[in-house]
C-alpha cells in the first residue's frame, strides 16, 4: 500500500515527517536504502547492473520497469544448456545439445570470496559450491615453446621453484646479498629456499617429490617411484611455465572461488523473481532515450510496434558502446564519453563427454589446464563430481584469439579446439565427445562485447560524465567500476547509483 501510495506522491518520506536522517550509507553485506522513495524509475538492461538496480530501488519503495532488448534477463550472465539457442551476428545458429544437468557458464564463471556477488548468492537464497581455480593435477601445455608433452602444474612448480631456490641459494652463500640483509637474514633465507625449493642441505636441486609420482605410495613394500628426468635448469626456463604461476596469486583469482550450484544464472533468474516477471519486458529494444525536465521517455521497439514510457527517472544500464549507438539527447560529453569505452573479445567452447575421462585417466578433479596455443585456457568442471558424463570449456580466450574463433562456423571451432586438446589428452578427447556450444560475446546481439577497456580507469577524466546523472538519467554497469568484467562491479556500480539517485528522491 505504502509503495502505491508512494507512487501517487501521497507517501510521506521519512525525513519530511521529521524523523531520523532518512539516508544511511550502506555497509558491504547488508545493503539496503533507508527511507521509502515514491518515484518511477525506467531501467534500460536486465543485466546484473540493472536487475540489481530495479530489486534495490523496489525494496525502497519505487516503480521501476526494466526493458531488456534480448528474449531473456542476464545479460552477460548466460549458462547454456541443453535447447538454449543463439544466433550470432555473422548469422551462426546454434542449439545446444547438453543432456539434463550439463551446463556450460558461457559468461561469469568464478567468483571470488571478497566479492559482494557472495552477498547476493546469501540474500537471493543462491545456493554455492567451491570453484576450482587452480588443481596442481592440471597441465601447462605450451607449444610454441617447444614442450613435446604436458607437464602437470605441480611439476612445472618443482621444478622452478627447485632451481629459483637454488640459484638464490648459491648466490646468498657467496656473500653476493650480503650488502642486502645481515648474516642472520641470510641463514633465514636459506633456511626458506631448502623447503620452497626443496633444495636438501647442497642446496642443489636434483629433483623432488613435489614433482610427482610415475608409481604412487601405497601399502608396504610400495614407497612408490617418482617422476624422473628432471629438466635442466634451461629446459624449465625456456618452457615457459612459469609465466602461469602468478595468476592464483591475483586477489581476483585466489582460491578459495565458488559458484552457484547448477550455473551462474540462478544469479539472475532469482533477481529476475524479486525484481517480479511483470516489471520486465524482454525482446524491448530501446530507440531513442528523451530527458525532459520533469521526467524521461524511453522510445523503444517490441513485436514490431513503437511504444513509449515515461518515468521520473531513467538508469541507462546496457552495454556503453550499445547506448553509444541509440539517439539521446544528453548531450556530446556523454556521447563522446560513451564512444572512448571500447568493447573486447571473448569467447568459450563447452564440450560435453560422455564419460569423465580427465578424472578416471588424469585424475583430474576440475581446476584449468594453461597453453600457449590459442585456444588459451581449459576448464575441467567443478561440478558432477563422478558422475557418468561431464562438459569441459574447451576453449576460453580473448582479443584475436577468440574473434579468429568467432570467424570459423560452429563446428569448425569445434574442430580446431578438439584438435588441439588432443595434444594434451590424447585421443578421448576427441572420441568420448559428445556435442558441444560455443559462445563469442562481440557478436553477441545487443551485447557485443565481453567486457570494456578504459585508458585510465572509471575515474578517468573522460568518463565523468558517465559517473554523475545527464539529467535524470542515470549510468550503471561493471564498466563504471574497478571490477569490470566481474559481476561485483555490475552490483556496485548498481548500488552506487540507487544511493545517489535515492538521495536525490529524499531531497
Ligand atoms: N572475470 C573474468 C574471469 O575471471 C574476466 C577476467 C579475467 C577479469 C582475468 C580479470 C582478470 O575470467
């Protein structure tokens, strides 16, 4: 009642009853707005920014509508399953052939402890398990620089860390640190690279049970064999592998990682139920965007016909580069701002098997395989744990390499990716296969990019007029966060934008 009261301008606010100060800035958990807000908000993109928009504005009281030009709420936040279809725009027609319970998470994918989209996962009642971002079980592959084989993760570690150590070993025992740290730090250090490297008391490294076993430990009489023939010191550097190491040290890509159990969208799909189904209007694409003095009309397309809304307030929440692209009239620093976020590339292929070889044959138990070759990264899954069938992301790369993948047809991707991994995986990887989907986000319609690139930042000179209203209309989206291409910046962005406009409302 309150709320419609609210939208009919009879509602009181709180401050002008003379209560408490009715704003309080959120706190990272818990956000919420204080004080109800009685105005009609127009929320342009049903991705995470502007679901996350309309379900905390509506918690606050306000009217909002959210037009959403694809058939379905998400935005970037797509999981494919089976008979989810997708034509690209080069025209490729895809339906996807995943039997009941494979997905592929063809957007977001991970996400990171620190991250409010955790917060959300709570609030929306998201189930989540843990994603598997590093395995030392998963292999480094890279074949330009000459590796014949793969080489498990935690033998490329052994074996850089083995010869890092000593080598800093040899040279603090020369005295050549010594103008660096005194003579107890030295001992210290060296104490350090004997169990980092696991160098023994020569400080040489020779090799290491960190490596690995050909026989594993087992009952007596079986201490097992381990991995032989140690590469040189050379050999290790001029394979590259260490140029992969660092990635788990990211605050972005640590373990622990989670996701939704049963696929990133139920991010999504439980927004899109608080938000409510009637607030939304999917196959809406949006035309023309009018800010008036006393409101906003949003001129948009639906089932062939022109229609129009008007509201109090607009929040602009669709990809910059798409808004870019539509009439406004909010002015040339908008539009020259807009115009200096440039969209990138990226693109993943779900491969569904039927059976989980990579944990029988490898027993590997998700995590990613790193390459030199250009379908980059393979995901082993984090979810179905032993069951008879399993989908791995074949390929997931960015900048040339996926727009080179997004020119080829569905199956020659296919084609290309399996022929690689075969490389690694020897030949199930081509026998076992069962279907698979591929998505490319630049030729994505509406979407056209996986994510931006902005010399200097959010904060950068040339898109303050993105960080502030033109007028009423307002600008959302992971682009005006420090976490582009994470959902957390898409849900900051959004809550940055309710306070500022909900204070405006309150004023
Ligand atoms: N968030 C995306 C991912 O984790 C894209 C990304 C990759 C962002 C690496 C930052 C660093 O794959």
């Amino acid at each position: 009642m309150l709320a419609t009261m609210g939208a009919m301008g009879l509602a009181p606010t709180a401050e002008a009853a003379g209560r408490e100060p009715a704003f309080r800035a959120p706190r990272t958990g818990d956000f919420t707005l204080r004080g109800r807000g009685a105005a009609k908000v127009v929320v342009v993109g049903a991705g995470i920014a502007g679901l996350t928009c309309a379900y905390e504005l509506g918690k606050a009281g306000y009217d909002c509508t959210v037009l959403e030009a694809r058939d379905r709420t998400g935005g970037r936040n797509f999981t494919v399953r089976g008979g989810d279809s997708t034509v690209d725009l080069y025209g490729n027609r895809q339906t996807a052939r995943f039997s009941d319970g494979q997905y592929l998470n063809a957007g977001p994918a991970r996400i990171p402890q620190w991250m409010i989209t955790l917060d959300y996962c709570r609030e929306l009642g998201v189930p989540i398990e843990v994603f598997t971002n590093s395995n030392a079980s998963a292999y480094i592959y890279n074949e330009k620089a000459g590796m014949t084989a793969p080489v498990r993760y935690r033998t490329a570690k052994a074996d850089t860390y083995g010869y890092v150590s000593e080598l800093l070993a040899k040279a603090t025992s020369k005295g050549a640190l010594d103008g660096e740290i005194n003579a107890e730090d030295r001992e210290r250090l060296l104490e350090f690279l004997k169990s980092f490297g696991d160098i023994g008391s020569k400080l040489t490294y020779t090799g290491s049970e960190h490596r690995g076993f050909t026989v594993d430990p087992a009952a007596a009489g079986t201490p097992g064999v381990e991995l032989g023939s140690v590469p040189t010191v050379s050999e290790v550097f001029a394979s590259g592998v260490g140029r992969y190491f660092s990635f788990e040290f990211g605050y972005d890509q640590a373990m622990l990682m989670f996701q939704p159990v049963g696929g990133m969208d139920r991010i999504p799909a439980a927004l899109t139920r608080a938000v409510g189904g009637h607030r939304i209007r999917t196959g809406a694409v949006v035309q023309k965007i009018t800010d008036k003095a006393r409101g906003v009309t949003v001129t948009y397309s639906q089932d062939g016909r022109t229609r129009s809304i008007d509201a109090d307030y607009c929040v602009a929440a669709l990809p910059p580069h798409i808004l870019a692209k539509i009439p406004h009239n909010l002015g040339a620093a908008v539009q020259t701002a807009l115009e200096a976020v440039r969209p990138s590339s990226a693109g993943k292929i779900g491969l569904e098997y039927r059976s989980r070889w990579w944990e029988t044959d490898h027993r590997i138990y998700g995590g990613i395989t790193e390459t030199d070759m250009d379908l980059s990264h393979i995901w082993y899954p984090s979810y179905g744990f032993h069951e008879r069938r399993g989908l791995i992301v074949g390929y997931y790369n960015t900048g040339t390499n996926a727009d080179s993948y997004a020119l080829l047809s569905p199956a020659e991707r296919e084609k290309r990716a399996v022929a690689q991994g075969v490389k690694i995986h020897g030949d199930r990887y081509r026998t076992e296969l069962a279907s698979s989907f591929s998505h490319h986000w630049r030729q994505t319609p509406h979407l056209e990019g996986a994510w931006h690139s902005m010399s200097g930042g959010p904060d950068a000179p040339a898109y303050a007029p993105l960080n502030q209203a033109a007028g009423r209309v307002y600008f959302a989206g992971d682009y005006l966060s420090y976490a582009d291409a994470w959902q957390h910046g898409a849900f900051t962005s959004a809550r940055k934008v309710v306070t500022t406009l909900h204070q405006r409302v309150l004023a």
